[in-house]
C-alpha cells in the first residue's frame, strides 16, 4: 500500500441506477458457468476517486431468475465492491461492504469486467464513452 493508498477516500455511492437487459452487453466469461453475465452501459460511471461503477446482470442460460449487482472497481489496487443486490425485483443495499482483491474472487466476471474494458491497466479508461467501446469489442492479448 502506498501513502495514497493510505490517504485514499471514496466518494459518496449514490442509490443503484435503474438498469435494463435489453441494452445489456455480453460479458465473455470464460470457464464453465451456466449463468451468463451483462453489463447495462448506461449504468457505468467513472468517478473522480478512480471507481468505476456499473451494473452487472447475471441470468440463467436456461432462463428464469435474474440477479444484478451494483458494483465498483478500483483499477488500481485490482478490487471490487459490491454495494447492492437485486433480486426479486428489488435492491438490497449490502451491509459493511467492503473492498476485495477480484483476483480472489470465485466467480471470474469481475475479472474478465476490467480485461474487456472497464480498466486500462491499473487506471481508468478516458471515458465512459471509450469503456463501452471496449466492452464492445475487447482487444485480445497476443502471447
């Protein structure tokens, strides 16, 4: 941790922002899953304290029940979160929630969220503009 890490505040969460599946752009969740995962576009923000904020959907491949997440990512110490849940259509703010490293995280998405295009390294993307762009259509890796 750094000195900045040290003196690092979050600004105010505002309430979770209505999200649609319809505008929703697939997430490619790799490994083996029968849920599939979203990300509603007009649900991200990126704030001045380095958070990007979104809605995350995760449906049933066969249907039924869908589950959102209210989330924040902060690119540069590699941590997630999760500030509601919505299900049964309503959302339940989580208590004490606190920020953890995705990479420890079980379920991928978080990780693959910020490969296809919510972090650029251990920054930012310029734009919300530029973050959807990136979900669109990710840059591959060559190894």
């Amino acid at each position: 941790m750094t000195a900045s890490d040290a003196e690092w505040k979050e600004t105010d969460v505002p309430p979770p922002p209505a999200f649609a599946e319809s505008r929703a752009i697939a997430i490619d969740v790799q490994g083996r899953t029968e849920l599939k995962f979203s990300i509603d576009p007009a649900t991200i923000a990126i704030t001045k304290d380095g958070v990007v904020r979104y809605v995350v959907v995760a449906s049933s491949g066969r249907g039924g029940a869908t589950n959102a997440y209210y989330e924040g990512v902060r690119c540069s110490t590699e941590e997630v979160k999760t500030y509601a849940r919505f299900n049964d259509g309503k959302w339940d703010e989580t208590v004490n929630a606190e920020w953890k490293p995705y990479r420890q995280i079980r379920s991928g998405y978080v990780r693959q969220l910020t490969y296809q295009g919510l972090c650029r390294g251990h920054g930012t993307q310029v734009s919300v503009q530029e973050t959807v762009q990136m979900l669109r259509k990710p840059v591959r890796e060559v190894e």
